[in-house]
C-alpha cells in the first residue's frame, strides 16, 4: 500500500478522535485494507485559511524520503526524520496539540509509512498498534517526531534532536515527562547521551525516572534559570513558510530563531543529572520505590498562542 500524489488530497484537514477511532479496523491495523479515505476526508474539517505549511505534497515527500534511505533500519529514520518534520509542518505549539492533524496524517497522507515503521508482532497478529494511528503524543507515529524536535532542538539548532532519537527510549520514555517541558532540562538529558555517560535504552529509562523522581523535590526552572524562547520569533518563523525553498535532505534544516537555551543552566542541571544517573536502578540493580508515576507529557497549559 503506497499512496500516489494524485491520490492525495492538497491541504491538510483534522480527522476527529472518535471518527479515526471508527475505521481502526483490523484489516487496517494489519495492513491488508487501506483506511476508507473518501469516507475520513467527507468526515474531516478543514483548516483556515489554506497555507504554504498545511500543504501534503512536501510531507508526503519526506515520508517516501525517510523510507528509501532507511529501508533496512526502521528505528534510524526517526533522526533524520523529525527535525524535517518539524521544519516542514511549521506550528504553534497549540496547533500540534490538536491530534486531529496527526490523525489525519497517519490514516489519509501516510498509513502505508505507520505500518512500515511500527507494524510488528503483537497477540493480535502482525500488525501495528492502534496508537501508532491515533495516540498520545509520545505514541502516535508522527506526533512523536515532531514533539520530539520541538522539545529536545536548541533554538534554531537540530542536532541535538538527532541524538535525543539515536536512542528509543528517549522518544518511548523520556517525552513522557512533563519536566521536559523546561528546556534546559531536556538539552541536559541529551548533553548525557552526547558526552556518552548516558549510552543504552536501560540508562535512559534509568536517568528519565530518576530526574522525574527529583523533579517531584527539585525546582529545575529555579535551578537552572531560562526565559521559554523568544514567540515572535518563531511566529516569524511559521510565517516564514509561505518562502521556505525545498527541505534540505542532506543537512540539517534550521528551526526558529527563538533564542538558544542558557548553557550555565544545561551545564548546572547536566552535573546534577550524572550525579543522579550514578545512583539510579539500572542494569539489573533493583526497582526504584516511591518514585511518582510519570505527568501527562507535554504541559497543554505552557502552549504558545495559537496564530
């Protein structure tokens, strides 16, 4: 199953919860029927006015992209996927918490790349899962990528997006938390992975509990001080897509403008999280107890002001 442009709609549109959840068949989860489009398109809303950055061509461009260069490796497609994404699908915040534009995406533009990337062995058969389709956003096929980005980039830089995906458990663990809302924090946790004090999924998971635990008792915004990104300049950013040439595939492309986050502030908190992760419950050393369960994620009361 393989979608042609023709077989594309021009503008994206916002496929409700309740409607996707409808048509998460079987088949569809196995890959053996293609979601009933025609049918998910009459259902959908539309998003106004059209826009350069609401266009399914160059989405659609980058999913085929991702997949031929990483045929043979499904798990590395995400690193040179998201920051593309991101910089492609250029939003507030508050526009990428509305999970009918990602619903859309998986079942209408792409559900050909969600069986690729994540259909699997499952005890219903093989298949993906239905959150891959229609999820949270630290499940859902494309939400993940460009959440991602959007948390782990350093103002206009995406390199440390590509290392935050290098590793699964960043994306299936540490998005969970809501503390990576604070930018700082989210630049200490990858200058870990960077500096490889931090190397397997196991030392993720370890380090992402142990900061959320600590984050319960420690205020990392006081400790490590930063003013949130500059929202005129990404504003001017989103703007800016009505211009944007071609996506580069070979470099990374530039995100907004917003102001790179304190380096005092990653170096302060990136101390205190080795000195944590010396502690935590890894490699066969025990459970943590006591420790709180993860937040919801990305705080939707932060969002910046819809366009």
């Amino acid at each position: 199953m393989k979608y042609a442009p023709a077989d594309l709609p021009e503008y994206f549109s916002l496929v409700p919860d309740i409607v996707a959840a409808k048509y998460l068949t079987h088949s569809v989860l196995s890959g053996s029927e293609a979601p009933p489009k025609v049918a998910l398109l009459r259902l959908a809303q539309g998003i106004a006015p059209p826009a350069a950055r609401w266009r399914v061509a160059p989405v659609r461009q980058l999913l085929d992209e991702a997949r031929r260069r990483h045929e043979n490796d499904r798990a590395a497609a995400d690193g040179w996927l998201a920051p593309r994404l991101h910089a492609t699908m250029r939003m507030t915040r508050r526009e990428a918490a509305n999970s009918g534009l990602w619903n859309f995406l998986a079942l209408v533009v792409a559900p050909d790349y969600v069986l690729w990337r994540h259909k699997g062995v499952t005890k219903e058969g093989v298949r993906a899962t239905a959150d891959r389709f229609v999820g949270v956003h630290y499940k859902q096929t494309f939400a993940r990528l460009w959440w991602a980005a959007e948390m782990f980039r350093d103002g206009d830089d995406y390199g440390p997006v590509v290392s935050a995906c290098g590793v699964q458990d960043v994306l299936n663990t540490v998005l969970r938390f809501e503390v990576i809302d604070h930018r700082p924090t989210a630049r200490a946790i990858v200058r870990l992975l960077e500096r490889g004090v931090v190397r397997t999924g196991r030392d993720v998971n370890g380090l992402g509990t142990a900061i959320n635990a600590a984050g319960s008792t420690l205020m990392y915004d006081v400790l490590a001080p930063d003013d949130g990104g500059d929202a005129e300049a990404r504003r001017y950013w989103i703007g800016e897509a009505e211009n944007a040439g071609p996506m580069p595939f070979d470099v990374l492309p530039d995100g907004p403008d917003d102001g790179r986050i304190p380096q005092k502030s990653v170096d302060e908190l990136a101390k205190r999280f080795e000195k944590l992760f010396a502690e935590a419950p890894v490699r066969g050393k025990g459970p943590v107890t006591d420790v709180p369960p993860p937040r919801s994620g990305v705080s939707l009361d932060k969002l910046y002001s819809p366009l």
